[in-house]
C-alpha cells in the first residue's frame, strides 16, 4: 500500500485479507479487505473473498450497499445467483442474506447520499 496526500494505491493482490466481522462474530471462511472503508461510520469500499461454502449472516443495510462480482458466484437469499460482471445494489433499510457454491471475490460499496 503506498499513499501520499492525493492517492492511496493498494495492489489487492500482495495484501492479506483480514478475518471478517462486519455483521458481528467472525466469519473464519470469509475475509475481507478495507481499501477506504471508516468502519465507525460504516461507509466505504472493500472487497470480500469467501471459501467455497461461505454463509453471509443475515443484515440489514443502514446504507446503500452495492457491489460487483468480480470472481466465483454468490446466491441471494431469493436463489438469485450472480456471477462475474455482476453489479448489484441495495437500498437503505433492506435486509438479506447470500451464500457461495464455488468461492467468491467481490468488491463492496457502502455508502450514504449527501
């Protein structure tokens, strides 16, 4: 990771994935990414990367969430599968859950309207 006053560069693919918590307890087979993510105000980007398997614990969202695939699948609690390519955004208020089959990488925006 390299910043100056203008620009933070993370190359994702040299960094380590921290354990995931952001919906409470540790999720072990999911890990997670901050790239610009102030966790006390819950709003930012990072990315996810889920074994194949991995259950994401019901929440609701306090803001926009929205995220794009970018590797794997991940199935909606609806059965709605995304895949690669896929973009997908939730509104404030909205709750669900989703899973893997095959393992997944997404990036993740969380964000609220000024």
């Amino acid at each position: 990771m390299t910043t100056n006053q203008d620009r933070l560069v993370v190359a994702t693919k040299d960094v380590s994935f921290k354990e995931y918590d952001l919906e409470g307890p540790v999720q072990p087979e999911i890990k997670w990414l901050p790239l610009n993510f102030q966790r006390e105000m819950g709003q930012g980007v990072y990315m996810i990367r889920a074994e194949p398997g991995a259950k994401f614990i019901s929440h609701i969202h306090r803001f926009f969430e929205d995220f794009l695939i970018l590797e794997g699948d991940l199935v909606d609690d609806d059965g709605t599968i995304y895949g690669p390519g896929d973009f997908v955004s939730y509104k404030p208020g909205s709750e669900h859950y989703s899973w893997t089959e095959t393992g997944c990488l997404i990036m993740v925006f969380e964000w609220k309207p000024a």
